[in-house]
C-alpha cells in the first residue's frame, strides 16, 4: 500500500511505541539506537498487544457492530443485513495496521540488535514472541478483508497477498517461531509489559502451537492436505489446555486500550436468536435446577411454543418458532444461558445489566403491541420472560411492535462483561480440545479421541461458568435444541422432522397445537444432517466462544456453515441485502450469510494499485458476500 503504509503509519507508529511507554523518556530519537536497557523490542510489542485490546471506539466498530453481528451473538442490523458502514471499515483497518506496524518495527529492531550482536539474554525470545503475536494480528486483519500484503508495514513497498499466501506464511511463521523459542529461560523483560503471559515463554509456545492449531484448520475445507499436516505437526507439541494458559488480557472501565470492548452503555447487547436456539433444550438441564426453584412460578411445560402474535412478530424468516412470543421461562436450557444473559425483570440478580444508566428502559418490562391505527391492542409485561429475535426488517410488524426490540424485554449480556472486570480471551482451553475433536473427527492423528476431547472442551467451558456440577448430566442427554441438536457424543439419531407443541393465539386466547419444524441447514449436508458428530462438535465451540471470540465464531460459519443461523427478516426488502427476499426466505444459501469486510475508502483512494490487486485475489468482486478462499463457496 505505499506511501500510505509503509512511511506514513511507520513513523505514527514508532511514535505512539515511544511515547505510550513512560519509561521510553531516555531514548534517543533513533528506535535503532543502542541504550542501557536494551528492551525497545518490548516496548513495540506491548503496543501491539495493548492496541489490539481495542479502545471503545474501535472495539464497538468492529468488536460490536462487526464481528457479534456477524456472528449472530448479538441482534444488530449490519453486516447480517449486507450493510457495512465504511467509516468503522476505515477505523479498523488504520488500527489493525497501527498494531501490525508496531509489532513489525520491534521485530526489525530485533534483528538489528541480534545481528550486531547487541543483544541480552532474552532478546531471541522476545523476538519469537513477536512473531508469534504478529501472526494472530496478521490473522485478524486477514479473516476480515482476505488478501493483505506480507511484507507490508516496514520500509518497502508492500505488495498485496492471497489469503492462500498469507496463510502459508502464517503457518510457516509459527512453526519456525516456536521451534527457536526457548521455553526453558529464565531471564526475560519486565513482565508487565506482557499483559497476556507476563513473558511466560512455555505459555507462550503453547499459544503458537494453539494458533497453528487454529489457522491449519481453517484451511480444512480449501486445502486439507496442508490442514491435515500442519494440525497434526502443532497437535504433537503442548498447546492451551487449562484456563490458566489462556490467552487472556485483563479488562477495565473508562475509556483506553484495555476497556472492555462491549462497555458501551448504548449498546443493547441482546441475546441473539441463534444463539437462543441453541440454548433451549440444549443439555436437559432444567431452568430451576440452573437458578433456583423461586423461579417455577415462571417455567413453562416443556411443549409450549408460546403466544401466537403472527401480526406483530416476523414471520418472514426460517427461524423455527417464528411469530412466537414466550411468555415465560423454559422448561429446560442450557445452564450457561442464565449464566450470560440477565432475565428481564430479575433486577436482584447481582450481574443485571441496568445500562444506559442514564434511562430506566431496564427497569421497564411492559410494553404495548398497537394496532394500524396506533392504538394499544395489547399491554406485555415481559418480567421473567426468555425471548430473542432475528435482525433484518420487520416492516408494519415491527412498527405495531413496541416489545420485541427494547431494553427492559430481552434478555441481554451481564454486566461482568460489560465494566471491565473479565478478562477478554483471545484462545481459551476449550478451543483447543474442541479443535482436537474435529480434527479426529476428519481422522487425521490426534493426542486424543474425538469424544474425550468434545468432552473436555465442554466440561472446561462449563468450569469457567462455573457449572462444573452439571457438567456430567449435560454431557449425557439426548434432548434436543430448537436446531436439532443433542449434547451426548453417541447420540447421533436425526431428529424427527417436526415436533408438535401447545401455544395460545395471543390475540384470543385459544389454544392449540402447531408442527415446529427443526429447520433444515442446506449449509451442511443438504440440510439432512442435524446431530452428527461435527455438528455437535461447532455447537459448544460456538457455545464457548460467547462472548470474547465472536470473529472465530464468524469464521467457523463461513468455513462449514455451521451452527444453524436463521435467515433475517423480509418482511420488507433488505436494500442491500439482493440475495435474500420473501420468495426465498425459508431457503439456506451461502450467500445469505457476510463473508468478509470490504475494503476502506481510504485504501481506495491512498493507493489504487494496491486496492486493485488486493481486489484481484478476492476471485470475486469487493463486496460483504465475496467468500474468502477458506471458506464454503456454493
């Protein structure tokens, strides 16, 4: 990208690595300059890492409106709608490449300090350590646009990539890093310029041989012989698999690098209907045995869809109970739901979000659905109730509809990991057990099988919840989720087709029964298969990856098209979403779903030949639903 990389972001970044770090007021102006400390290549990757946490500005871009969105870990109207804003595209990528640009300068000072020799014991480590994190940032950058330049963010002109390239050199990169890493040293900088490991090099290593892990997999549609080969060469060495080898970066309040990336009040943070889906039923546990039996009062039997509000509600969408409103608690969920979603109305739970503290919509539970002319048809107390509801346009519903989309009515995220006392993890114990089973799964050799593994992966997810307890009981069910998934690895019986359930038509009162279907994902399988052992296997990683990696989870859609995302809403057209419409709307298709980000403006216009071979190895044209060339394309 020339001159708008390589000179101009070269010297931002060398002067925000000096002037962050208050210890940096000795150094000489020359970054390559030699002082008593020796420890700029420190400095540059604290920056890297510090930066890549994400201020509010950037994390609520990219973070936010971005990554949960496409994830459908949150319901918001973006790129699930084909709609990408290029202001947020550009502050992301301009801070993405500030990150890549630090952690660059401090690898060619590295260099320069090893091959003259000026060096201390540590400094082939931190270099190590360097492109190990270089990697991740690369990988980020990468799962968002495609194509990226290589050699980009040093003092040459960067020529752009394939992904296919970009990936190989990944790989290549982990693998010669963490063969030199030496885990056995001692000596090391001052670890608090190591937010993750505090420069714990064994930890380290574990972390690239877990990153390897990752990326070799993403290839293990495209290219299975090199996923194949790679995963297994990573797998044979140690990897993350306790929580305290997680890679994880301590979170705070206010307003800087380490605030929690979805801190801003504004931002709803709702449960999404995907990941509801997933929840119900999921597991057998039941709701009172989860959070107590003050709450039988509110539980439903375990065969009723709800209210029928098919005038208010979509019910232009595959989602499987749409037009339903759930008046109620389930009968039994996935214990982790409680766990991450405050219940509306349950203001005595500890971790109930109150936000926007400037308003009381938290505190409001009763809203009212309206008829044409505006008057109210129906006044809804949502205290205790579990609902969630697909992004797209709603249309006349929506308008009439003042309940499906506010504070007080949906369960949203809890505040823990909202005001900075979590820990953001960017690879977790799970992940690796979780990919250790898919890769048994596809046969190749493993350091374990693939249910020890599927399981593992649960039960250290359910540790971090801290559900440890019920972890045996859910590992052994066989019920059903609205996807048609169960938990138990040798339960692998297809659902029936439909199951029939008891509602009340919301408008009148009546009961009766309706066949919900379990909806057909032709993403995987023809839509045929519903409970295998990969499907399985991405529901709990999907699961365990809420709420810190909704990139990974995004990515895992893209690749396999799994687990079962429901279409938008059409009930008006999606201006720019053409695939997708009333006449196709119960259909699943690749390009129903983003794939990627499109490139900023200010690319575009910094530097046109840059833009136009990035473009070129896309192999389709700059949009939100171009696939990347790892992923699914029919």
């Amino acid at each position: 990208m020339k001159n708008y990389i390589n000179k101009t972001l070269l010297a931002v970044g060398i002067a925000a690595g000096l002037s962050s770090c208050s210890d940096f007021d000795e150094i000489n102006e020359d970054p390559f300059a030699a002082n008593e400390e020796q420890v700029q290549v420190a400095y540059f990757l604290n920056n890297a890492i510090t930066g890549a946490q994400q201020n509010p500005h950037v994390a609520e871009r990219a973070f936010v409106l971005y990554w949960k969105a496409a994830a459908r870990q949150d319901r918001t109207n973006t790129l699930p709608v084909g709609s990408a804003n290029d202001g947020w595209s550009n502050d992301y990528f301009n801070s993405v490449s500030g990150w890549l640009n630090h952690v660059n300068t401090g690898i060619d000072i590295a260099h320069k300090q090893i091959d003259e020799g000026n060096i201390k014991e540590y400094s082939e480590n931190i270099l190590q350590i360097s492109r190990i994190w270089r990697v991740y940032l690369m990988s980020e950058m990468s799962d968002n646009f495609g194509p990226i330049p290589i050699e980009a963010f040093q003092q040459v002109n960067p020529e752009f990539a394939s992904t296919k390239d970009v990936y190989y050199y990944m790989l290549a990169e982990l693998k010669d890093a963490t063969a030199k890493l030496d885990t056995e040293l001692t000596e090391k900088p001052d670890g608090g310029l190591d937010p993750a490991f505090g420069f714990d090099y064994k930890k380290w290593n574990k972390y690239g041989n877990s990153m390897r892990m990752r990326l070799a997999m993403r290839l293990s549609e495209a290219d299975p012989a090199m996923a194949k080969e790679e995963f297994e060469a990573a797998a044979s060495n140690e990897f993350i698999m306790t929580i305290d080898e997680a890679f994880a970066v301590q979170e705070k309040g206010g307003w800087d690098d380490f605030t929690a990336p979805m801190s801003r009040q504004w931002n709803a943070q709702y449960l999404s209907a995907t990941l509801n889906d997933l929840f119900i039923g999921l597991g057998g546990i039941e709701t009172t045995s989860a959070i107590g039996e003050s709450f039988a009062p509110y539980v439903k039997d375990k065969d009723y869809a709800g209210l029928l509000y098919d005038e208010h509600f979509a019910t232009k969408t595959n989602a499987p109970k749409a037009g339903f409103w759930f008046d109620g608690l389930h009968k039994e969920i996935d214990p982790r739901a409680y766990k991450a979603f405050g219940i509306p109305g349950n203001f005595e739970d500890s971790g109930f979000t109150f936000y926007p503290s400037w308003t009381s919509d938290a505190r409001n539970t009763t809203r009212a659905l309206v008829d044409d002319a505006g008057e109210v048809l129906d006044s809804i107390d949502a205290s205790f109730t579990w609902n969630a509801s697909v992004p797209g346009s709603w249309g006349e519903k929506g308008a009439k509809n003042n309940l499906y989309s506010y504070i007080g009515t949906i369960p949203r995220m809890k505040l823990p990991f909202r005001d900075g006392s979590k820990k953001r993890i960017f690879f977790a114990p799970w992940e690796s057990y979780f990919l250790v089973a898919e890769a048994a799964e596809k046969g190749w050799n493993t350091p374990m099988d693939g249910k020890t593994a599927y399981e593992e992966g649960i039960k250290a997810n359910f540790e971090y919840w801290d559900l440890s307890g019920m972890a045996n009981e859910y590992l052994s069910s066989e019920e059903y989720n609205n996807a048609g998934t169960s938990v138990s690895w040798d339960h692998t019986a297809e659902p029936p087709q439909t199951h029939k359930m008891r509602y009340k038509n919301g408008y009148t009162g009546a009961e009766s029964t309706v066949d919900i279907k379990y909806p057909n994902n032709d993403l995987y399988k023809d839509g045929q298969v519903k409970n295998d052992h990969l499907t399985k296997i991405i529901t709990q990683k999907y699961i365990a990856h809420f709420p810190y990696l909704p990139l990974e989870a995004w990515s895992d859609h893209r690749r396999l098209g799994l687990p079962f995302f429901p279409n938008p809403a059409v009930e008006n057209p999606l201006p720019d979403h053409p695939n997708l419409n009333e006449s196709n709307y119960m259909e699943v298709h690749k390009d129903f779903f983003p794939q990627r980000l499109k490139y900023p403006s200010g690319l575009r216009n910094s530097d046109s030949e840059g833009y136009q071979q990035a473009v070129n190895f896309l192999d389709g044209d700059d949009t939100v639903f171009t696939p990347l060339w790892w992923a699914q394309k029919q």
